[in-house]
C-alpha cells in the first residue's frame, strides 16, 4: 500500500475494491456475489459509509495522512475521479502440488 501512495504525503488517495452497496443501500456486495461480515469503515471526521449527497455505492480504501484510521475504507460514487486504482482478488495460477503458491513461485 505504501507504494501505491501518492508522492506527495500530505494527499488522499483511494483505490476501488471491489463491492457495491447500489442494488440495496448498506448491503455490501462483491463482485462475485459474495456478502462479508468484516468491515474496516473510517471512523473520522465523518463515519462512513456516509452515502453523501445519495449516490456513493462502491467502496474504496481510502488513506489520509491527517484521519484515524490513516487506511480504511470509504465509499464513493461509482464513476468518481478522485480513485486512483484498483485492487484485485484472484485465485493461483499453475499450482500442481495444491499448496496455494503459484508454481512460479513455489521451492522444490
């Protein structure tokens, strides 16, 4: 995540994650129809998810230098300008042995 940062450390930075609460507000879905009990909403300075202004439906994971907790998670409207990336969650690729390490990376 530190890498992912913008350079200048005094700026906030979102990246998408993946879910969406726009089918039923608050009921937060991922993109492969999953639901999760875990959360990591931002605390301060406004709780979220806030749904400002009635559309904010995807989440993001947000980091502020000057916010607790300085990483959480945030939700935005779903075309926003103010995301940076993504984060994506995928299975391994090439694992013979069934270790869960990619074969490119496994040690014999």
């Amino acid at each position: 995540l530190e890498e992912m940062a913008p350079a200048d450390e005094g700026a906030a930075w979102n990246y998408w994650l993946g879910a969406s609460d726009a089918a039923a507000e608050g009921v937060w879905v991922w993109t492969d129809g999953s639901v999760s009990d875990f959360t990591h909403w931002r605390t301060a300075p406004t709780p979220q998810p806030d749904n400002h202004g009635g559309g904010e439906d995807c989440l993001t994971l947000a980091g502020h230098p000057s916010v607790v907790p300085r990483v959480a998670w945030n939700d935005l409207g779903c075309s926003s300008d103010a995301v940076s990336g993504w984060f994506c969650k995928f299975e391994p690729v090439g694992d013979a042995d069934g270790d869960s390490i990619s074969d490119a990376c496994d040690v014999e």
